[in-house]
C-alpha cells in the first residue's frame, strides 16, 4: 500500500509529487509517457520579460526535485483502469495492480480534432504532434506545413516551428460544417486572435487590439481582411481562406483553399492548391477526464474550461472520498497554473493523510494558483475565471444538501 | 525525407544519443536510443506506420502522445504497441502489425 | 466530398454515415454509436467521440446539468499477454 499515488507526470501531478514527498509522504507517479513533464515538455516561447520558458528545462527540473525527495516515477505505464472498494482506490496498469487511499487524477488535456476530408493520410497530425516532433525528439514533422485552424496554441506553435527552420506555408481555417463551430468563422477567430495580439509582432493585430473593440470595427476588420493575409513570424494567417481537402497519393501532398466571404462561406471558383509535406491540425484542447469518468464522479460542461470538467473544489478535493484532481483535468489553462493547482492538491493530500496545521499553506497555495492565473501569458479561453466561478457555484450547489444532513 | 534537428537558436544542440539499429517490415534502419520508434523512422523518412485493417488506408501518426492509437505497430511480436511513445532499443524487429489484439469494444462487450 | 469525410478514424465512419443514421433513427449518441461503431475503436472514442456526439439528435443544453461520463474500462486496449497479470 502507498501512502499517494498519482497518474500524470505533468506540472500538475509533479508539483503534487513534491509538494506531498516534502510533508514526508510516500509518492508514487504513473504515467504512460516516456519521460516526465507532460505537455510542459514541448513548450518554448518568450517571455514578457525577454527569458524563454523551456519546457524540457522546466521538465527536467521538477523530475529532479521530484527523484531528490525520494519519489517513485514510474514511466511507459498506461493506467487502464481504477476502482473504488472500502476506503481504498485500485489502480490497474499495464503491469500490476496498485492501491492507495490517496488517488490524484493529474492525466491533463488532450486535443480536439476538426475533420477535413483526407486528414487520415500519414503526414496529418494535431498540431500538438508537430510541437513535440519538433522541441521534444527534435525531428521535423516536414520540410513544409499548413496549418488547419488559427487559435493561441496553433499560433504559438507555428511559432515554434519556424524556430526550428520548418517552413510553414500558412494558416488558415477549416471550411465550416455542422462539426466546426466557431473555428470556421473569420469574425470569432479574429476575436479570439486579439487575446494573442501580445504574442504577435504584426501591426495588424496590434491595430487590431485598440481598433476592434466593438463588434462593428470587428466585422470591418474581417471584410477589409487582406485575402493574401497577414503575416505573423513571416507565416501568412489567412482568415478568408478556408482548406477545404487535404490531397496526396500515399502521404501528404498540399491541401486546396478556397476564399470565404466573412461569414465563413466558400467563394465558387476561388479553389486553389498549397504544396505542403504536412498538415497540422489545431481543433484547441479539451480536459481529458476518462479516469475521473469511471469512478462515477459528477461532470459539468463548462465551455469557458474546454469541456467536461470533474466536480472539485479549490482544495482540489472531489466529491469522492480520497480522489482529487489538478491540472487541466480540471479546465485548460497554462503549465503554471497547473503546476500551482498541483501543489495546492499535492497540500491537501497531506493533510488528509493527517499532517495537523496546513491551514494556512493550503490557503496559500489557492491564492498563488489565482495569481498565477491572472497573470498567465498565455490565456486558453479568455474567460476561464467565468468558468472556473461556476465550478465553485456547483460544489456549493452539491456539498449543501449533503451538510444540511 | 524529413531531417533532425539537430541545432535549434534557444534549444541548443541535439543531446547526443547512442545509435541503435532496427528493422520496419524487414528493412535495416538506424535511430536513436531511447527515442520514439515513430520519431526515429520520420528522421528516416518513414510516414507510413501500418494500412487500416479493413479499408487498407495509410496511416501514420496523428496525436504523437498516445492518445489515438493511430501509430501502433508490431514490436517483438507484441501488436498494438503505440509507436509515438515506446523507447527504441537495439535489434528492435518493427512491422506494421496483422490481426488486431483485443479493441477496447470487444473486451468491454465480453465484460458487460 | 465533405459527405465522404471521415470522423471516426478507427472505424472509418464517415459524416455522411452519421448524420443519416442521426437523421433515420433520431438516435441518442449511444445509439449512434452503437449503430455506426463510430467511437466504438481502438481509440475509445479519444479523437472522435465530442463530433459524434455534436452529430446525435438527444444533444440538449447540457450547461448547468450534473451528469456522469459514460466509459468503458480498460481505458486502454490490454494486451492478451498482460491479461490477469496483477502481481502486486
Ligand atoms: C498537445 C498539447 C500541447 C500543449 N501545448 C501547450 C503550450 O504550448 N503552452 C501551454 O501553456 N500549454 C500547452 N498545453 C496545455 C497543457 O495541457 C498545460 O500547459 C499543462 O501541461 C497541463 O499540465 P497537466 O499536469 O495538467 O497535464 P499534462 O502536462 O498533460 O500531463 C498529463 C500526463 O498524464 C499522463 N496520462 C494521461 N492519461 C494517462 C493514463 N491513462 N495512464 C498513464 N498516464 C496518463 C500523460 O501521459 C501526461 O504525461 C498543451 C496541451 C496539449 C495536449
Ligand atoms: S500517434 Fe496517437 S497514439 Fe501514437
């Protein structure tokens, strides 16, 4: 019997790591990976101040700290299944059976694919993929990309792909369809794309974030939208073309774009074909909670979270007795903030555990984990407090009538 | 044919790995220890993991972190073995996989 | 060409097959599901499964309710080999 077991080597579960192996407690980490970090491995970009946050430095950093403070790290081990029996969770790997009266789920984000016709043909890859091709096993996913869907990550790792000398032919949206909501429609993609402006060295975003403040200049922003594009990083970001098929015999071969008018619709006749070796996709992200799901545990669906969110608190504590959840499992936000959230986790274990008078650290952490989120370089969804308020109104909701009794 | 990277302006250079030989459907090929198997067959140009058992598409990897499933091969003689996330090794016999093990429908359908 | 378009990876269902299927039996995305196998793979439903449930007529406003997630475990496909190989 361990006195923790966590699944997910992210920032989220190695944060928790840490934070309950310096109480003293007995941590193992799961994680079907091989190497520790999580999505924190393949992250690169600069920050405010002009330092890079360097995900595999980060990584390697907190697996340190982790394996200094005596933490199990167990890689290459997919969790397949866990129960709840008598006060004690059962977790099922790929090679044995474990258990705990502590389970953290850190298992963090996985990402939502926008359907394009030939987008099963070997060179067609989330646009996660081609980050970590490219910053983790340092591979090139191609010689020469488009990207499918314009949104911070897919921004942010074109970015990263031109750092790396990969060239990418451009960006531009899905043609839309019952299945693509909003990432097909130049208006929302625009206002969405301000949130990165920061991000962009381009004067039309910069204009755009001073100019495009109503809705009015928004649409006048799209109609007078260059049908060449605009650049960012020397990548054309084409809002008012859409890909409308990925082609190629027996691998990628370039994806045909069609001009649309501001309302998402195809121009007739305006078909043309972009040479490209690979295509990524970038759909955004969603928690990915399947574990969470099997213990029975109540979802909400919070949209401004990225999807089907466990019910927790900001203790990181569930309904359920000795699970608890940290990281993006919870809702899609940065590494920091998950990080964050894991200590907070990470603290609550160990007073569950029976560590008398962490009160007040715990108070502490919830703070930095809002601090953190307000301060985020990155902001998956721009009303993620909207969100993350709803998640508090719902456990009121839930623990009230169990108080009452 | 797609290429490593091997400098990167803020990553620095590729870390030094030991090289392993391997076979994918019977050829010889070289990569990296410890890496990917999918990783080290993209460096040799490799996109195509294995056919779609019953429409014999092509495919190759799509989530790059064990998500999908859309990467897995044989290993060793062991199927369903996700490529985008198990280390190579020396001697690694690879190949695009025949029947399936048991899918998740299957195995949760005997179980109900 | 968007008719032909394939949402669930594993089993090659396409958009037409669903949304006919949606249409045909105004099914619950259970039901279409099970009818078409889409999500039903070896993936489990990890890349596909919020399209097929987009493309289901039950598809109500879920905001605001309290649900439970329906899965299957194993979560990840086992091997004949590991079978029964708890060693703890
Ligand atoms: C493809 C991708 C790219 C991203 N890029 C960025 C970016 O550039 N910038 C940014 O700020 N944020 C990015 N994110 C968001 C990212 O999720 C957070 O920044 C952060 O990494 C979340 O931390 P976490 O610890 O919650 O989860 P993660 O870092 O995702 O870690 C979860 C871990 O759990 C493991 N796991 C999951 N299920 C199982 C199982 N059943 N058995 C065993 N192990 C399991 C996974 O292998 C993974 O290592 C990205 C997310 C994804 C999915
Ligand atoms: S590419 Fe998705 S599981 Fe390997």
């Amino acid at each position: 019997m361990n006195n923790v077991i966590i699944i997910g080597a992210g920032p989220a579960g190695m944060s928790a790591a840490i934070a309950c192996a310096q109480k003293g407690l007995d941590v193992v980490v799961i994680d079907e990976y091989l190497k520790a970090g999580g999505r924190l491995l393949g992250q690169l970009y600069e920050q405010p101040d002009g330092s890079w946050w360097n995900g595999i430095e980060e990584s390697a950093r907190l697996h340190q700290q982790a394996l200094d403070l005596g933490v199990q790290i167990q890689l290459n081990t997919p969790v397949n299944n866990i129960e709840h029996h008598d006060g004690q969770w059962t977790i099922y790997t790929e090679h044995e059976t474990l258990s705990t009266n502590h389970l953290l789920l850190a298992t963090g984000a996985a990402e939502s694919p926008i359907p394009v016709p030939g987008w099963t043909l070997p060179g067609v890859m989330s646009v996660g993929a081609a980050q970590v091709m490219t910053n983790v096993h340092r591979v090139k996913p191609g010689e020469r990309g488009v990207i499918i869907g314009v949104n911070v990550l897919s921004s942010a790792i074109a970015m990263e792909l031109k750092l790396a000398g990969i060239d990418v032919a451009c960006m531009a949206l899905p043609k839309m369809s019952q299945l693509t909501d909003q990432q097909a429609h130049p208006k929302h993609v625009l206002d969405s794309l301000l949130h990165v402006s920061h991000m962009a060295p381009s004067q039309f975003v910069k204009l755009g974030s001073k100019l495009m403040k109503n809705d009015f200049m928004k649409k006048l922003g799209v109609t007078f939208y260059p049908k060449r594009g605009v650049n960012m990083w020397d990548i054309p970001i084409q809002l008012r073309k859409a890909v409308i098929e990925i082609y190629g015999e027996k691998q990628v071969e370039g994806v045909t774009v069609a001009t649309i008018d501001s309302n998402g619709e195809i121009v007739a006749g305006t078909e043309e074909n972009v040479e490209a070796d690979f295509v990524c996709i970038a759909g955004g992200l969603y928690p990915l909670a399947e574990l969470a799901a099997l213990t029975g545990c109540p979802f909400y669906l919070i949209e401004e979270l990225g999807g089907y969110i466990p019910l927790h608190n900001e203790r990181m504590e569930t309904p359920l007795d000795g699970l608890y959840v940290a990281g993006n499992i919870t809702g899609i936000e940065g590494a920091k903030v998950a990080a964050a959230q894991g200590t907070t986790a990470g603290l609550t274990i160990a007073k569950q555990a029976g560590f008398e008078g962490l009160d007040g650290e715990i108070e502490e952490a919830i703070q930095v984990v809002e601090e953190t989120r307000d301060q985020s370089y990155i902001q998956f969804h721009p009303e993620v407090n909207k969100g993350r308020e709803m998640v508090k109104e719902k456990w009121e909701e839930y623990v009230l009538p169990l108080r009452s009794i | 044919m797609t290429q490593r990277i091997v400098d990167h302006p803020i990553l620095g250079s590729i870390e030094e790995k030991e090289q392993v030989s391997f076979t994918f459907n019977e050829k010889e090929y070289y990569g990296m220890n410890g890496e990917p198997i999918a990783a080290a067959l993209l460096a040799n140009g490799v996109r195509t993991l294995r056919h779609h058992e019953e429409k014999a598409t092509p495919r190759g990897i799509y989530c790059n972190i064990g998500h999908c499933f859309e990467c897995r091969v044989t290993v060793d003689g062991k199927q369903g073995v996700r490529s985008c996330l198990t280390p190579l090794q020396e001697g690694m016999v690879i190949e695009s996989g025949g029947t399936l093990p048991t899918p998740v429908k299957d195995w949760s359908a005997k179980n109900e | 060409m968007t008719e032909d378009m394939i949402i669930c990876r594993c089993e090659e269902v396409t958009y037409k097959e669903l949304a006919e299927t949606a249409n045909k039996y105004n099914c619950s995305a259970r039901e279409l599901k099970l009818r078409t196998r889409a999500g039903m793979g070896y993936c489990g439903g990890r890349t596909c499964r919020n399209m097929v449930d987009k493309l289901a007529a039950d598809l109500t406003d879920e905001r605001q309710t309290q649900i439970t997630l329906k899965y299957q475990p194993p979560i990840r496909p086992i091997h004949f080999g590991d079978l029964g190989g708890g060693q703890s």
